[in-house]
C-alpha cells in the first residue's frame, strides 16, 4: 500500500458535538476553547480552534469532525487533545466541516 495512505489510514478521524466554547484572549492568534463530545465510548476532549468567525452561540451543539488520535499538544493554558476540521476560505476564515445529520457522535470517518 502507499505510504501516504497508510498514514492517512492511521487518523482517527470522528463525529462530534461542541458542548461548550469560551473566548481563549491570551492565545497571539484569536482563538476559542471547545469541549467537543464524542460519545460514550471515546468522550469529550477539549482543544482550541482559531474559528472566530463564528459566534460563540453558534457553535453550542454543532456537530463536527475531528481528529482525536494526534495525542496532546499544550497551547496556553490547556491542553488540547484532538484538532477540530475545517476548510479556508478565500478570506482566512476556518470553516468547519459538517457530518450528515443522521450522523452519531463518536463515528468513525473514512
């Protein structure tokens, strides 16, 4: 098998909610804290996401994609263990990637 889609293939890569956000102002680059639950079987982890282009409230209960298996990384003051998805706009804007609403959390995505 290649060698770049066996490390694609190492990415766990899962459906989540967002639980709660909060503004993370010490961070150089604007950023927000998220608790994103994966489910019963994995949990909820927390990382921080350079996506204040949305609103604080808009983000509550927004499902989500994520890798969770990058192991943890110290930025600031917290821990983040996993790294939300999204794409870049022409603008610099984060835009996160949606799973289909039928979605569970904790799926696997491949």
């Amino acid at each position: 098998m290649n060698k770049n889609i066996e490390n694609f293939m190492e990415l766990d890569i899962r459906v989540g909610k967002i639980l709660s956000v909060e503004e993370f102002p010490e961070i150089k680059k604007p950023s927000y804290i998220l608790n994103i639950d994966f489910g019963e079987e994995i949990g909820i982890k927390k990382t921080s996401a350079q996506i204040t282009n949305y609103s604080l409230e808009s983000l509550i209960d927004k499902k989500c994609v994520a890798v969770i298996n990058l192991g943890e990384k110290q930025i600031g003051r917290i821990m983040s263990q996993c790294l939300i998805l999204g794409s870049i706009d022409n603008n610099g804007n984060v835009l996160l990637l949606n799973p289909d609403e039928n979605s569970s959390l904790g799926d696997k995505v491949s």
